[in-house]
C-alpha cells in the first residue's frame, strides 16, 4: 500500500525555523520524484519544492529559494523540507507528493495532477 506521512508542522513565530518530514511507504525515493505543496485559506494550490528521483536534482518556487531547503534519506525512505526564516505568508498546509519518475523531464515542476499520491498535510503557521 502506497502511504505518504507529514510530520512537523506547527506554529513558529516568524524568522524561525521548521524542519517537515514526508516519510513514505510502498515505493522507493529511486522511483519516485518527491515534491512539497502548500495551500493557504482562499488560495491555490502552489507547488514549494521538489527532489527528482535517481539523481536527488533540487527545485524550488521562487519565493522559498534561499530560506528552503529540501533533501532526502533513502535508507529511510523519507524527504525533508527544512524551513527558515519563515515568514507569515509562508503559513499553510503543506502536503508532500510522489510523481513517478525523474523531475527532471518536466518543464513545469508542480504540476499538480501530475502527481500520482498525496499525503494528508501538515498545517505550518508563521505569526508575525
């Protein structure tokens, strides 16, 4: 059975840091491309970062590039996406999703239909 779990989210006074967790089952991280979504109330979805399968290729939006950072454990089956100076706007739902296949042939990172699992997401809420 195929399973993706966020783990720690939380509520993080704004310049501070969170680290999520999306550990995955029923598939391996050479296979599958991991990316990191979020939704804010009244907004769209909005694709934050993603790590491509076999080769670990890094992307991310451009409002989290230099303050993001996402990485993964294969032994643990498990990606992470390491938040600093988190900002209010940064606050949403963050969901983790496996795309079969590297990142890298896509164009359009965050695609979201493209995506072929969802976890259940982790709400991340900055106060200012």
């Amino acid at each position: 059975e195929v399973q993706l779990v966020e783990f720690g989210g939380g509520l993080v006074q704004a310049g501070g840091s969170l680290r999520l967790s999306c550990a995955v089952s029923g598939f391996t991280l050479d296979d599958y491309s991991i990316s990191w979504f979020r939704q804010a109330p009244g907004k769209e979805r909005e694709g934050v970062s993603g790590i491509s399968s076999m080769d670990g290729s890094t992307y991310y939006t451009d409002s989290v590039t230099g303050r993001f950072t996402i990485s993964r454990d294969n032994a643990k089956n498990t990606v992470y996406l390491q938040m600093n100076r988190l900002k209010p706007e940064d606050t949403a739902v963050y969901y983790c999703a496996a795309l079969r296949g590297a990142l890298n042939y896509y164009s359009d990172k965050f695609i979201f239909y493209e995506y072929e699992y969802w976890g259940q997401g982790t709400q991340v809420t900055v106060s200012s």
